[in-house]
C-alpha cells in the first residue's frame, strides 16, 4: 500500500474505554481510505461509526483520524479479531437479475455440475424461484454452489456483473434463498443518501420491519431509481448478503422504503442499529503492529 499523504488540517476523534477502567493495549492498526480524495466530512462520520461500533459491541479501543489515516490501539485480548473494530459492512441497494433473464445460463450451470458429479437440485432448489432468486441453497451447500458459480465455464455463461448473492436465514431454516444482483463498483443507492433506519411493527400486526427514510436531498435519486426498476425486484444488501429483494411496483416518491423479512423486534432493532452504522467509506488496513 502507497503511502497516503493528506494536505488536510489535522484532525482527531477519540474514544476510550466506557466501563470505568482502564485497560491495557497491545496492537495498534492502521487504516487508511480507499478513496482518498473523499470529502472529510465522510472520513469523519466513518470514524465516528467505528467509535459508534466498538461501543455498541461493549468493547474498548482508542481511535484516532489523524492526517488522513485512521489510527487504532485495541486491547491485548487474545479472542478479539480485526473485523471486530474494522467491520467491513456496506449498505446498498442494487438493481438485480430476474431469473427469467437468465434461465439459460442457469440451465448451462446445471449442466456443468451434473458433468461434475452433483446433481443441480441438490444444490438450488427451483421451485422456490422467483422474481430475482433462482431458488433456494441448503446451508451445509452453499460452499459447493460458491465452487461452482465461480468455475470459468460457468462465468462464461453469466454476465459479467452478475453476483450470486444469499439471503439471510430466518430462524431455523435450513436453506437460504439466492438473489441474481448486480454487482457495481459504485451502487445507486448508498448508506450516505439514508437519513436512518427505524423499527416498526409490520401491518400482520405480529413480525417487524425496518423502515428507511432518504435525505431529503436524495429523495429524487430514490425515485428516479424506483421508476428505472418498476416491475423489477431490488437487492437490499449489507454486506455481503441480501436483507430483502422486494419488487417495485411503482415509482417511490416520499423518500421511503420497508425491509420485511418476517423478523421478531430484537432481530429487526439489531438490522436498523448495523444499517445505521455501516461505514460511509471503505476502510483498509495497511499496518498492524504491537506496542510495547
């Protein structure tokens, strides 16, 4: 990684521990932005969500935005992993495939894995298909599936900017469904257009939803998203994986959208708190060192 050089004023966020002692640190990381000409605004509120997230997760570190790089010393704890203060979570809503568009190449996809020993309906189900998913994948199948859509024959078949993504798995399932999204350097809507996410009880007055509302600078760049993709299904994603993929009936001009996923209050409180705190920009680690 080149080193990055930052003509901005010097800048500094810190967080300390929260539980009333102090406690000793043994690593300090080094991150830095992907996009390094990202208007320091972002950098900032990128900073304040990882403070935001080690806080939530009842963790300690110190974290400091300095010169353009983030600086951070975390405990010595033997159990405590990178991914814990650096999550790599990104909110965003993509356009997707609909399966019609692309049963051909699922049939070729099927063919290949049949020559290759496994039957393709032990992979995918398909009676389960609609609008962007091809079907659903039994969870202790999903390394097999991954194995196969990423064989050059297959891609071969696919567009290029088409990603097999999953969805999460409800309470005890045992299968996942698998969306056909469309995968872009720069997605149309990100978590910098979202004012916040919120909690409501769903309308069958027993499941919850979580509620997303647009600033209300990027409430037309909703709508416009919304009339390009009526009659289509979307991909709500964090991360890498697919929270809802609900089809848009008409363009969506309050700046609103819902996440139904059939989820109890804890679960719906926990999607809106990592929607909310996902992370502005890409941070990447570049050094990580121990302290004396």
């Amino acid at each position: 990684m080149r080193k990055i050089i930052s003509g901005a004023a010097f800048m500094m966020l810190m967080f300390s521990g929260f539980n009333g002692h102090a406690q000793k640190y043994c690593q300090q990381v080094t991150a830095a932005f992907s996009d390094t000409n990202a208007p320091e605004d972002l950098k900032k509120l990128t900073v304040e969500r990882l403070i935001q997230n080690v806080k939530n997760k009842k963790r300690q570190a110190d974290i400091k935005l300095e010169d353009g790089l983030i600086i951070a010393k975390i405990p010595c704890n033997g159990n405590e992993v990178l991914s814990h203060y650096f999550p790599s979570e990104k909110f965003a809503i993509c356009e997707t495939y609909e399966v019609a568009e692309i049963r051909d190449a699922v049939a070729g996809m099927a063919a290949i894995s049949e020559s290759w020993g496994v039957p393709f309906d032990n992979l995918i189900n398909n009676r389960f298909a609609y609008g962007a998913s091809i079907g659903t994948c039994p969870i202790n199948r999903i390394v097999q599936f991954r194995t196969l859509a990423d064989m050059p024959e297959c891609k071969k078949l696919l567009p290029a900017d088409l990603a097999f993504v999953f969805g999460m798995p409800e309470k005890d399932a045992n299968a996942v469904p698998v969306f056909a999204v469309k995968v872009v350097k720069d997605p149309s809507i990100t978590i910098n257009m979202m004012k916040d996410a919120r909690t409501s009880l769903s309308f069958n007055k027993v499941h919850h939803d979580v509620q997303l509302e647009f600033k209300k600078e990027y409430k037309t760049t909703w709508e416009a998203f919304t009339k390009k993709n009526s009659g289509r299904c979307v991909a709500i994603m964090l991360g890498d994986a697919v929270l809802s993929c609900p089809m848009l009936m008409a363009p969506i001009a309050n700046g609103k959208a819902a996440i139904s996923a059939n989820m109890d209050k804890w679960q719906a409180e926990e999607m809106a708190q990592r929607i909310n705190f996902s992370l502005p920009l890409e941070v990447l680690i570049t050094e990580v060192k121990m302290l004396d």
